[in-house]
C-alpha cells in the first residue's frame, strides 16, 4: 500500500467508525440480521461438529475392526435398526463365524425391550442376549462384580450383568451384585455392573441396559434360535476387508444362497457406519448454515438500506468533499469502508453470540458442541463481503452525485 | 509578485500552459449555461466573456439569481458550462471529466462558501486537513499543513474543537485556512459574509484581503453587499446572466 493509500483508508475508517458510534441504535439493529446470521453459522457448525466426533468416538467406543453383521435383504440399502429381527443369522452362524481364521472374537447380539422386576420395582429397558467376548469387542469393562464366561453362554445360565442407569432405576442406592431379578418372568442373577458408557451419538443412554448371555436370551426370554445381529472383531485392521469377504462367503454357503441370488444379510464394517453418520450430520449442517445464509441476505440488505439512507443523510457532506477535490473513486471507498465495518462489526458480534449459544448448548445438553477457527474465518470473509456487496449500490450512488446539487443540499 | 511560485506548482501539471504576461490565469469565452426543468430552459447565463489575471481580487456583484453563483460554479470547475470554452492556466477545461474537474478542484481552487460548509462530524484541524487528504499527502504532513494554514487565520488554538463549538466568524475562518491549505492560487468566496454581522464579516474580510497581498493569491469574491465587494481591486456586475459592467475599485474607497 502506498502512503496515500494507507493515510486514506485509515481516515475513512476511523470516519466509519465515528459514523458508527453517533449512531450507536441505528447501527445495532441494521447488524442485526448479520449478529443473528453469523451467530447461527457459528452455533449451528459447533452443533455439527460436536455431533460428528460424538459419533466418531460412540463409534470407536464399539471397539476397534469392528464388523457388524446384520440379517436382512442387502436390496434394502440401509441399516436395519428397531427391535424386530428377520429370520435369517441364527446362533449356528455365530459358531461357524468364530472359526474363521480373520475373525478374533464375536458376539451373536439380540436386544429386545423388556420389563425388569426387582421386589416390585420395575424398570423397562434394552435387555441384550450377548456372547461373553461382549465386553472386549464393545471396549466396555465391568465396574463391579464379572461378566458371564464362555461356560455359562454354552449352560444358558440364568446371569445377568446390568448397566448403570438400570441399576440405578431397580436398585437405588443398594448393591445388586448377588441379587434376584425376574425379565420375562425368569429369574435371573445379577452378577456385574457394567461402567457407565454415557449418551451415545443419537442421544440414547447406553447405560440403560441388562446383559444376559444370548443363548438364554433365544431360548428362554425369545423363544427363537434367530438373532438380531453379530458383533465380530477382525483380527487388525488390515483383516477387515479379509474377514468381511470370508464372512460373507460362509453365511452364502451355510445358507444355501445360490450365485445369482443377492445376500440375505448384511456385513458392514464400523467406517462405512461412520461415514453414513457424518454424511448425516453434514446435512443437517448445511440445512441449518442456508437458513444462516438467508438471514445474513436479509442482514445485507438491512444495510443497504441504512446507508442509502446515511447518503441521503450526508448529502452535504458528499458535496463538501468533492468541491475540496474528492473524486469519485474516493467518494465510492467512502462509503463502502463504512458499510463494510458496519456488517465486520455485526460479524464479530454474530461469533459473540454463536461462542454463547454454543456453550449453553454444551452447558445444558449432554452434546459437547465444538467450535473452530474455520467458521470463524469464514463469517467474518462473509460478512465483509456482504458489506461489500450491499454497500456498493448506496457508495455507488453517493460516488455519481452533482457537486453542486449535493453542496446545495440542507 | 509570486510568478515564481505559481511556475513551480503548474509544472506537474501537463496541459497547462506556463503562465505568462500574456496568458490570464481564468479566461471565459461566451460561456452560456441553461438549465432544462422538463420542456422549459431557463438560460442563467449567455456569452460570458471575462478574464482573471493572477493576482487579481475580483468582486462580482448582481442581484438575487442574477447567475453568480452559477458563474462561480462554473469558474470553480464545480459545474460545467452548456456552452462556451474556459481556459484555466490556458487549459480548456470545459468538456473535463468529473474526476478530472475534482483533480483541478483539488490542486488549484479553494471555496469559501456562505454557509460555511464544513463537516461537522470532523475537528477543525480535520476539516482543513480534508484537501491534502484527497490529494494524497501523508498524514502528520496534512496535520502540520493545516496547523499552519489555521495560524494564518489566527486559530491555531482551536484545531481539536468541532465545528459547533466555535462562532460562525471562526467557522468561516476555517473554511478559508482550507481554501488555503492545499497552496490552491485561486479562491472562490461565495456571499462569505452572508450569515455574519458586519463585524464578524469584516473580519473575515481582513484575511482574504491578507492573503491576496501577502501570498498573491487570485480571490474571486460574490456578495450582493456593497461594502463587501469594495474589499476587491475590480468590481464586475452581473445582471440577467450577463456581464453589464466592469469597474477597477479606487484604493481605500471604503475607510
Ligand atoms: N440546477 C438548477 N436548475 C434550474 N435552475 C437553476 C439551477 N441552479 C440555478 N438555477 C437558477 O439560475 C438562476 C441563477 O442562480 P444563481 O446563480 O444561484 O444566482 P445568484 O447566485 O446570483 O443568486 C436562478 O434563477 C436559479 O433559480
Ligand atoms: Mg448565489
């Protein structure tokens, strides 16, 4: 920059802001929309962020080259999610899959609501049918007491380990390791708690859970041999895609799926479910940023139209200005440097008040929200260029005016 | 008396013709000006011949919307005429650019205007600073600048007050330490006393009159007021957009 530039741009911003200041109600409410849009965009990306590594870690959580097996039609193209199960994975799988030489450890899973009754409290919550590798391929230790073992899978034992906010609802302030509890009418154990897991990314409590071993779940509690799903741990990551194909070749085979025939069920690995969960957190982020996007238009032209009134305003001042030599160029930098601190000062504002709704959310939701640099960077560009933009029609017309009908002007 | 200083400032200049004996510093060659409202013309001024010398204090004198100020306007390079050629330093500057008129404004005219004209938003010393910052002088110059053009009118303790917190005789005193701040050789002074007392005006008088002896500077001075226009060295009058009279004032014809 030049030193009559930077002389220049310096007074007309400290003019800009003097301008500013005398009209300090004014001001504020013609940044309003931009306060409000930019505080949106700040909120709304921290909501989108916190949600995707709350995801990222919920899935991690799962355990690490974790594979998921899934029944149903592949045609179907999505996650099978709520509680009815399609006959088609039974515990014969489960067995057969354990073998494979990629696969480490599995879970055959079936989870269904459930009624639990201790001395006549009861407590309706996610009653899961597990293998005893449970706690390894979901990364979730027991807090007090043991897990069911591999014998009393096999005995279809009547144990079950309960999760926190279960034990809480049943038990209140009282042990429950050695306890009796009815599901179904079956008595049944308790023989650990598990630790608290927390939210997961879709908001459900993982803590309000029984765990019971899944054979006694098929047999006594469903009265069925199908399961719901298969957790399956690969043996490292690299065995993923290995144990995927293997999977897939020996549940075609044990159910006599001919070639041309699709699977009639699904495997899926834990990065395709977390691609899927991202994707969907990218939506709702960029659904909630265009409605920030047209509140920021709405902002932009709450300027445009205070400044055309401020040319109007300072008619004689424009007047004034050009008879000591001001060109147009310099009349149009003018006014553009004002609105343009104008809608900056609203950006800035705008992050204020997205840091504050972003924290409140953090404050008072279990979502942790996450705000970074980038949004920042790019509202305040925005709002500059809004400034810009809604500005150059108001400075364009104060830039074209008759020195001597603006001098004339009172 | 200051031809030296005037070469100097014109050379930068390209299209300008050093002034000479012989080349006037304003020259008006049947400058007409019409204003269209609608179907109807109103031609304010016709053929206006006149030349101003460097140096010179030129009072123009003439009734209310007699076109002194649109002649003014004209000479200022405010406004351009519809018809007519102007040479200013023996440039034609009639069919300028505006941002070429706004240059000339910049470098070789300063106003003086009756309602003082200065930007109340802005301190005093901002206010004469106003010129230099367009033409691009660095910003503790401009202040020194202007800190010195309000010593010669004898403000140079009211350079951080504003505006409205000084008399109208002082605010006119401003306006001409930014006529003068930018070493401008013409200034235009248009009805300079009309919102002042006799007082007040003859004090703002007392300056230009200073710095067209001091500093040889060309004044063109407008005022309907008799007494005023006697600060000047030549009286024109002007009646209907024409020039109807042409007079050299006597020396101290007013004390
Ligand atoms: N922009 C304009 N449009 C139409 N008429 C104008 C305009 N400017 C000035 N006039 C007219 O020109 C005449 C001369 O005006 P002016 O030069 O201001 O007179 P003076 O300064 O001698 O009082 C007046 O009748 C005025 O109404
Ligand atoms: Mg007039």
């Amino acid at each position: 920059m030049s030193k009559r530039v930077k002389f220049a741009f310096f007074l007309d911003l400290k003019s800009a802001y003097k301008t500013l200041l005398r009209n300090k109600v004014r001001s504020l409410l013609t940044i309003l929309g931009i306060i409000i849009g930019v505080g949106s965009v700040i909120a709304t990306v921290s909501i989108g962020q916190g949600a995707s590594v709350a995801i990222q870690s919920s899935i991690n959580s799962m355990g690490s080259n974790l594979l998921i097996i899934l029944p149903g039609s592949s045609s179907l193209g999505g996650i099978h999610t709520g509680f009815g199960v399609l006959p088609t994975l039974t515990l014969g799988d489960v067995h057969a899959i354990r073998k494979l030489p990629a696969v480490k450890t599995d879970s055959g899973n079936l989870g269904m609501p459930q009624q639990v009754i201790w001395r006549g409290n009861n407590w309706s919550t996610l009653v899961m049918g597990a293998s005893s590798t449970y706690t390894t391929i979901r990364d979730w230790p027991v807090a007090q007491g043991t897990f069911f073992n591999h014998e009393q899978v096999a005995s279809a034992a009547n144990v079950a380990v309960i999760g926190n906010t279960a034990a809480t609802e049943l038990f209140g302030l009282i042990n429950p390791i050695g306890h009796i509890i009815l599901i179904h009418n079956v008595p049944f154990t308790v023989i650990g708690l598990l630790s608290i897991k927390g939210f997961n990314a879709f908001g459900q409590d993982q803590d309000d859970i029984v765990v019971i071993p899944i054979t006694t779940m098929l047999e006594k509690i469903a009265g069925t041999t199908w399961v719901h799903a298969i957790a399956v741990s690969a043996k490292s990551n690299k065995d993923t895609a290995i144990a995927q194909s293997e999977i897939t070749a020996l549940l075609r085979q044990r159910h006599h799926i001919p070639l041309h025939k699709p699977d009639d069920f699904f495997v899926r690995n834990i990065s395709e479910i977390a691609q899927a969960a991202n994707s969907s957190a990218n939506t709702f982020t960029i659904l909630l940023g265009s409605i920030a996007a047209v509140s920021l238009l709405v902002g932009g032209i709450g300027i445009m139209n205070i400044m055309l009134v401020s040319v109007t305003e300072r008619t004689k001042e424009i007047g004034i200005r050009m008879a000591v030599g001001a060109k147009k160029g310099d009349i149009l930098k003018q006014f553009l440097i004002e609105s343009s601190v104008l809608s900056l000062f609203g950006g800035i504002l705008g992050i204020g008040l997205g840091f504050g709704i972003s924290s409140a959310i953090t404050a008072f939701s279990p979502l942790k929200t996450i705000v970074t640099t980038e949004p920042i960077v790019i509202s305040l560009i925005f709002s500059l260029c809004v400034g810009i933009f809604f500005g150059f029609y108001p400075a364009f017309k104060a830039s074209r005016m008759n020195p001597v009908e603006a001098l004339r002007y009172e | 008396m200051n031809g030296k200083v005037i070469k100097e400032r014109v050379k930068d200049y390209e299209g300008y013709a050093i002034p000479d004996g012989n080349t006037p510093l304003i020259k008006l060659e049947d400058i007409g000006m019409t204003y269209k409202i609608g179907d109807v013309s109103y031609e304010v001024l016709r053929k206006v011949n006149l030349s101003v010398n460097k140096g010179e204090f030129l009072s123009i004198m003439g009734a209310s919307g007699s076109g002194k100020s649109t002649l003014m306007n004209i000479m200022g390079c405010l406004d351009r005429p519809t018809a007519g050629r102007y040479f200013l330093e023996g440039r034609d500057v009639s069919n300028l650019t505006s941002d070429e008129l706004a240059e000339i404004r910049n470098k070789k005219i300063g106003f003086v205007f009756q309602g003082f004209n200065l930007i109340q938003r802005l301190s005093i010393v901002e206010n004469v600073e106003l010129p230099l910052y367009y033409s691009g002088m660095p910003s503790k110059e401009a202040t020194e600048m202007a800190m010195d053009a309000l010593k010669l009118v004898d403000l140079s303790d009211k350079g951080n007050k504003f505006p409205n917190q000084i008399s109208g005789g002082e605010q006119q005193r401003v306006a001409i330490a930014r006529a003068i701040v930018n070493n401008a050789p013409i200034i235009m002074a248009d009805e300079p006393t009309g919102n002042l007392d006799s007082i007040r005006g003859a004090e703002v008088m007392k300056f230009f009159k200073k710095i067209n002896e001091e500093r040889g500077v060309t004044i063109i001075l407008v005022s309907h007021d008799k007494n005023i226009a006697n600060y000047g060295k030549r009286l024109i009058t002007v009646k209907d957009g024409i020039i109807t009279s042409s007079a050299i004032i006597e020396a101290k014809s007013m004390i």
